[in-house]
C-alpha cells in the first residue's frame, strides 16, 4: 500500500466512524466528518495533509499526491 492510499483509507475509516458514532451517540459527531472533507480539500489544493506526514513517518512508501 503506498502513502495515497493509505490516506485515502484513514479519511474513508474517519468518516465511516464518525457516521457510526453520531449514529449511535450524538449528531455532534458529524463534525469530524465535515473536518475530514474540509481537510481533504485543502489538500487537493495545497498537497499537505496531516496524515500524510504520519503515514511517511511510519515508514509506508510515497505516492503520486503525497511525496
């Protein structure tokens, strides 16, 4: 798995949690869901994402978006 993917599932297991979460135990928790598109977007725009940064610094290997 390289470093696009990777980021690309941790927003996707992000905003699956939260749905479950503000399902389950309060609405409150739809605004990590909006945080995780608001920061997707400005990584489409920008290239920096937290998470990249964090996946890098475990080891897993660059891709095309995130180098």
């Amino acid at each position: 798995m390289n470093l696009d993917k990777a980021v690309l599932a941790f927003a996707g297991l992000v905003v699956l949690a939260s749905v479950a979460l503000a399902h389950y135990v309060s609405p409150w928790w739809l605004l990590l869901t909006a945080f995780a598109g608001l920061n997707m977007l400005q990584a489409s725009f920008t290239g920096f994402c937290p998470a990249a940064l964090v996946f890098k610094a475990l080891g897993v290997k660059g891709g095309c978006a995130f180098k």
